[in-house]
C-alpha cells in the first residue's frame, strides 16, 4: 500500500495561533501559494484517489492536486481535524486566562489531554482506523496536522515516546510505501 499523507496550506487558525478543530477556517495567501507550490510534487506520481477532510483548509488544498492530477476528491468526516471542545475558537492567551487549570494539564499532558467537551487522541486513532479500512492505493490523504499524527500512530511508525519524530508542517508531504516512510519535501 502507498499513500500520501498531506497537511493543508497555512490557515487563518495557523495564522492567529487558535486551536480550530472542527472549526472552518480559510487558507491564508501564502496557505494558497503553498498548497500551490506542494501539489507541483505530485506532478509525475501517479495517484488513484484524493481523499479530503472537508474543512474548507484541506479541501482547498486538495483542489491544488485535483487540478494538477484530474482526479476528484473525496471528503470524508472521518478526516476532521481534533475537536478541541471547549479551547475551539481560542488563542493560547484567551485559555489560559478562561481555564488556567485545563491549559497547566494540557502542556502537562500534551497529545493525551482530554479536551473538555473535545475528543481524546484515542477518538481520533478510532476514526482513523476505520477510515483506512477501504482506502485506495496510491492515495493522496490531504487533513490535518493530529489527524495525521494519529494515522502515523495507528501504522506504528510513531509512538507514546517518539510522537513528534516526523514534524508535520502546513503542505508537508509524507509518503508511506509498506514499511517505509519519507518526505516529498521538507
């Protein structure tokens, strides 16, 4: 199995540094020029399918490879970033302030904290395991930064102490081949 696994262009969240989850955001202009720029490495791979989270971030930097490929895209929810429940919508400052005692856990604890009101990692790991029950070969999955991370986690190429080994940046490519796993760019 080979899929490409796709974080969407700079979003207005990324930009203002607020935990957006499931909250709709656009891309930024340099989101756009990036999404532009990653969907040119795809140029001679030969692709089956493009699956998208339909968040507007990832669905607009999916269109970039559709576009360049001729291949449609399909959203699926499963591929929605983390919902971050209560801290949706917040800068770092604004929760801190609003829930002092949740923010110490939440550095505290990291990836396992459990958003109040949100989901847990876990939840995410389940979505994503059901996902990848059907998925395409020569797949393009373009989503979101734990969205991905929890894909990595759920393949063993990550794990509770080496989670942030492979940094998944807006428009970051990440190839998987069977047990083999590189960058397109970086």
């Amino acid at each position: 199995m080979k899929i490409y696994l796709v974080r969407h262009g700079e979003s207005e969240g990324n930009y203002k540094r607020i935990y957006c989850g499931h909250t709709n955001v656009e891309l930024t202009q340099n989101g756009v020029l990036q999404a532009k720029s990653m969907a040119a490495l795809f140029k001679d791979v030969h692709i089956e399918k493009i699956y998208s989270s339909p968040l507007s971030r990832a669905y607009n930097t999916a269109i970039e490879i559709s576009k360049l490929k001729n291949v449609e895209i399909e959203t699926s929810d499963l591929l929605k970033e983390r919902y971050f429940g209560d801290f949706e919508g917040l800068n770092w400052k604004e929760i801190e302030e609003k829930y002092p005692e949740e923010a110490k856990k939440c550095i505290e604890q990291d990836i396992w904290y459990e958003y109040k009101n949100g989901e847990t990692f876990d939840d995410v790991i389940k979505r994503v395991s059901i996902f990848l029950e059907n998925i395409t070969d020569n797949s393009v999955i373009v989503a979101h930064g734990v969205l991905i991370r929890s894909i990595l986690y759920y393949l063993n190429f990550i794990g509770y102490d080496n989670m942030y080994d492979y940094p998944i940046g807006n428009c970051h490519v990440l190839c998987i081949e069977d047990d083999n796993i590189h960058y397109l760019n970086r």
